[in-house]
C-alpha cells in the first residue's frame, strides 16, 4: 500500500493527492476519467505545457484564471489572438505570463484547426494514440512511454510547440487514455468502469 494514501473518508487513494488539499477533488472526479470534448482535451494539453518546469499544483491554482484569459480554450477563438491580446496575456498576473508558452497555445490552436479540419475533430486524433493495455507500464512508475513519444513526434511534425513525450504522457494520464491509478486507489476501478463504457471517438 505504499503508493496510497487514507482519505478523509477512510479509503484509500494515489499518494500524490495528498500533497495539495486541491488535488483530492481533482484525482477523485477528473485525472484518468476519459474525455472526448475537444475542447478539455486542447485545454488540458495548453496547461501541461504551461507546467513545464513548474508545480501541477502551481497551474491547477490558475486554472480558472486560464479559462478566462483563453476564453475557454476555444482554439478557434484562440486562433484569432494577434500581438493585442499577447500582450494582453503577458500582463495578467492570473495565468503564468511566460511569452514562449502563450506563443505555443496561440500557435498549437491553429494546429488543432487544421486536425479538425483533417481528422473530424481533436478527439477523433488524439484517441488514435490510446496505447494497448498490455503496453502500459505499471501504475505511476513511468514519465513517457512509446504511445506518448510517438504522440509527441507526430504533434511535433505538424507544427504543434510544447508538447514532448513527457508533457503528452501526464497529458494521457489525465484525460484517460491510459489508467494510471495505483492499483489499490479506491478511484481506480471507477476509471476502469468510465473507460469500459466510453465511446472512442471515430
């Protein structure tokens, strides 16, 4: 049991949530449940880019100023930001005002305009890279893995800035593609259960 901890409701869970009296909410109703929307899954991969070389905790306080400042992570509206609204971003003190990163979400939803564009939607792309069960590692003892560098390299090559194997597998960890939960978390059989019943999109 070495990788959980006790919640306050007695069960047990991944350790790493106890860390931040935040993350147990964000690991009981969010981190490794599946997700299609275009949108979430834009957003999510935006604020893993944002973390790098900085705390999740850091970003996950944040994250609703970054919901307003990128209005939703629409990248269809983002899209459409110009020098205006970069320095306009680069001025609020609610997100992190790192010019290269805010560059990189401007620049990665034109990216995701033109996967839309090719593939359907976001979702449709992005599930493609869902490794087999039996290529994941064991729970939390990975920080990439061969579905994340072959994610990463394909993003690479279509423009996409921010998003190495590691940034894309905390990414994959998140939004559901791999379940990553310990084995013992109480969460985990819930995930189990969402991906069982989640409809890939196509």
């Amino acid at each position: 049991m070495s990788g959980t901890v006790l919640g306050h409701d007695g069960r047990p869970r991944c350790r790493w949530c106890a860390a931040a009296p935040e993350f147990l909410h964000y690991h009981d109703a969010e981190w490794g449940f599946p997700v299609s929307d275009d949108f979430r899954l834009f957003e999510k991969l935006c604020l893993e880019g944002f973390q790098s070389g900085l705390s999740w905790r850091t970003i996950l306080a944040k994250r609703e100023n970054f919901r307003s400042a990128f209005w939703a992570f629409d990248f269809n509206r983002i899209a459409l930001f110009n020098d205006v609204d970069i320095e306009r971003l680069l001025r609020d003190e609610g997100i992190v005002r790192h010019r290269g990163k805010i560059n990189a979400v401007i620049n990665n939803a034109k990216r995701a305009q033109e996967l839309v564009k090719a593939e359907g939607s976001f979702a449709t792309y992005i599930w493609r890279f869902e490794p087999r069960r039996e290529d994941c590692a064991k729970p939390q003892t990975a920080s990439t893995s061969a579905a994340s560098i072959a994610l990463s390299k394909d993003l690479k090559r279509r423009g996409w800035s921010f998003v190495g194997p590691t940034t894309v597998y905390a990414f994959m960890q998140a939004m559901g593609l791999i379940n990553d939960h310990v084995w013992e978390c109480e969460i985990r059989a819930s995930v189990e259960e969402a991906r069982a019943e989640f409809q890939r999109p196509v």
